[in-house]
C-alpha cells in the first residue's frame, strides 16, 4: 500500500515518495512504481529520468494508451525534447500493430544520435520489423549496422540468419563461424551451429537448384525440389517461402499446396495450414517428413493438369493421393471434379466413395462404391469395399453378396473375415464357420 501525507491537501513528501519508490522498485511491484513516479513528477516535472521510469513501467504493464499520454506529457515537460521518447513512441506504436509508425519514430530516435548501446537495440528492433514483413534486404541491412555498433556473438549469429534468408549461403557460413570463434559457449551459437552444420548437408543440392531456379524462374519444380531440401534440413521458413513463391505461380498446384502446409505445420502455424484447406491429419513418412512418392505423384498430376485441366484421371489419381495424405477436404474437390467430366470413371467414383467415409458420410460413400463395381465388376478391392459399407449400414444379405463377388475375384482373409461376421449376424453359422476354416487354411499372402 501506498502511504499518503499525513495532512489533507499538504504538498507530496517527495523525499518519503522517492523511498517507497525505491522499496517498490526493490519489490517488482510496477503498479506502484507507476503510481509512485506519477505522484512525484506532479511536484518535480522536470525530472527526465522519472518521466523515463514511469513510461517504461506503463509499457511493461501493457497500458499502452497511458503510456502514450505520459510520452505527451513528457515531451511537453522536459525541453529540450529527449530523444528517448521516439524510441518509447516505436515501441508503443509497435505494440498496436502501426508498423509503420513504429518504424518512422525508431529511425528518428537513431538520427538523433543516441549512445552505440542504445542505436545497436533499436536497429535491432528494425530489423525484427523487417523479418515480420519479409524484408529481407533490409533486415540484412540493420544487423549489419547492430553488428557495426556492437559486434558480438549473439548478434553474429543473427547476421548468418539474415544471410540465410537471402541465399547468400557463403556469407552466412563465415558469419557462423565467427560467431562460434567469438562465443562458442553463447547460446545462441550452441543452437544456432548445429543446424548450419545440418544444413551444410544439403547446400550442393540446394545450391543447383538456384541456379536452375534463378533460369526458369516460372518454373515451380525446382522451387519445390528445394523446398523438400530445406524441409529436410530443417530450415522450415525457407521452405515455406518456397512453396509460398511456387502457388503464386501455379495456384492450382496441390504439390505446392501440400509442402507449403507441411512447413507451416512443422512451424506451429497449424491456422495457417488450414487456410490452405490442409489439416493437421496429414500423413508422414518415417522420417517425420511427407513421403517423397506422394509428393512426386501429385506433381506429376499437377503438371497433366496444367497442360489439359479436364483431365479426369489425372483428377482421379491426385484425389487418390490427397485421400492417402489424409486430405479428404482436398481430395473430394478433386474426385468430385473428375466425376463432373467423367462419371463414368470407376477410379474416380470409388475415390469418391472413400473420401465421403472418411467424412463420415456412409450412404453417400456407400452410392459411389456400389458405381464404381458396376463399372469395373472384375476389381475384387471394390466389390470387398462395397461389401463393408454395406455390412456397417447393417445391410448385410446385400454385404454376403458383394463380399462374396470379391472372393470369387480373389480369395482374401479380410472378405471372409467380414463375410463371416455378416453370416453370423444372420444366423447363417454353417457359412460361418466354414469361413473361419477357410482362413485358417489360406496362406499369408492372401492376408
């Protein structure tokens, strides 16, 4: 609690105010500190340094708009007019998203010629702007200048990052390294190094494929053969502006959507992925990564359908592959489009039939599997799919007979197995325990 003067309407005991300030300050109690240091100012306005404390407190404490007024009064209080408010002003605008507002008083404050210390934290600041905003050039300009005014490790090593970001990959690698020779027991260095050193693995590839990129700048293939890189070294920024420059080449490019998605997922940018129609469900190979033959097949469809966009199997293929990707939003676009061409393709309607269960919608997925056996009867996989829909909607006579077709196609454990539950359920236990020898008797090769 803060003490008040021991008569009404007496003058503020300064000398008492700036001790419980000091006692506030020892106790991290901000909301006092603020109070405390407005009290004061109101019998010492010119006291800059205080002006400068109760400013830093309010922005720590997140009141932002008193912040501001105090930088008002501040400047109307204390001439001639301390540089450190722009700085205070960048901040504030900053944390209201007015980026360019922030940017427009950091600059003033560095023009003003503050102390290297001081200059070398707001570049900081610009260059952090920089990044949220993908300037690249410019965010390698202001670590330069940080690195001019405080040349560090720390600040080294984020120096290398920038250079990353801009593929000058020589340059990023003399700045590691002098980073670690400056402070290899920093930090930043102990985590930075190590993922240069994976990404060192991959710079021949990488660096190919720049200049394939840099000759066919219209051409997304290599864009996203680098992208796979970065993802597999773990640069995942890197890979998702890659695949970001790669769908505003080619929009409808499901290769570019799935990688792109992939390293927003792999960034925790879950929101963003989903924006691009891609959940988090998507499937990964072993080594955490989407399998390279899923991603070369729907390139491959990509490229048909660039070239003929009423391409029905293409369509059909790339739906099969979203499907096994776990994309069933994604996948019954396509399926559903290759069946406005064609709705004669067996392919495409048991595509259909899959994704609608997954969806969880069993009779329209049941519609499409009983089409797609009508118009391929030989294919055992689509009359046993047809055979479990129809045993989970509980049709079951008609389940015994699908299954059934798919077993005289080709005997298989998992058609009699559902057959065999399908019989029991009927009352049929002769058949049923007919098929359970038959099980037991096929070899594994019909599993």
């Amino acid at each position: 609690m803060i003490a008040g003067n021991s008569l009404p309407g007496a003058p503020p005991n300064v000398p008492q105010l700036r001790a419980q300030l000091a006692a506030a300050e020892k106790d991290d109690d901000n909301d006092a500190v603020a109070e405390l240091s407005r009290r004061i100012l109101e019998t010492t306005p010119n006291d800059s340094k205080l002006w400068e404390k109760l400013a830093r407190t309010q922005f720590v404490l997140k009141d932002f708009d008193r912040c501001a007024a105090t930088l008002d009064r501040w400047e109307k209080a204390v001439k001639p007019r301390p540089a450190a408010i722009e700085d205070f002003r960048g901040d504030v605008a900053s944390e209201k998203e007015d980026y360019k507002s922030a940017e427009a008083h950091w600059r003033a404050f560095i023009a003003a010629k503050p102390s290297p210390a001081d200059a070398a934290e707001t570049y900081k600041k610009l260059a952090n702007l920089c990044v949220d905003q993908s300037r690249w050039p410019e965010n390698l300009e202001f670590r330069s200048r940080v690195i001019e005014l405080k040349d560090n490790a720390p600040n080294r090593v984020e120096r290398a990052t920038a250079f990353l970001r801009l593929h000058r990959w020589d340059e990023a690698y003399i700045g590691i390294n002098k980073a670690n020779a400056l402070g290899p027991s920093d930090a930043m260095v102990k985590e930075w190094f190590p993922q240069f050193e994976r990404l060192q693995r991959f710079l021949p590839q990488i660096k190919a494929l720049d200049a394939q990129i840099a000759k066919s700048p219209n051409d997304i293939a290599p864009l996203l053969d680098q992208a796979r890189a970065f993802i597999l070294a773990d640069r995942r920024l890197l890979a998702q502006e890659n695949g970001e420059k790669a769908l505003k080449i080619q929009p409808g490019s499901m290769r570019a959507r799935i990688q792109t998605a992939e390293a927003l997922l792999d960034s925790n940018q879950a929101d963003a992925a989903a924006k691009l129609q891609v959940s988090s469900s998507l499937v990964r190979a072993k080594d955490h990564h989407v399998a390279e033959k899923a991603l070369a097949d729907l390139g491959a469809n990509d490229t048909l359908l660039l070239q003929n966009p009423k391409n029905a199997d293409a369509l059909a293929a790339r739906a099969k592959v979203l499907y096994e990707l776990k994309q069933p939003t994604l996948a019954l676009t396509d399926a559903q489009a290759a069946l406005a061409i064609n709705d004669k393709s067996a392919a495409a309607q048991f595509d259909a039939a899959h994704i609608f269960d997954e969806l969880g919608q069993k009779k329209e997925a049941l519609a499409h599997a009983r089409i797609a056996t009508e118009l391929d009867p030989n294919d055992w996989i689509k009359w046993a799919y047809r055979g479990t829909l129809e045993k989970e909607r509980a049709d079951f006579g008609a389940a015994i007979e699908s299954l059934t077709h798919s077993l005289n196609l080709r005997e298989t454990v998992l058609a009699l197995n559902e057959r065999e539950q399908c019989e029991r359920r009927t009352g049929k236990v002769k058949e049923a325990d007919a098929d359970v020898r038959r099980i037991h008797e096929l070899p594994a090769s019909h599993e």
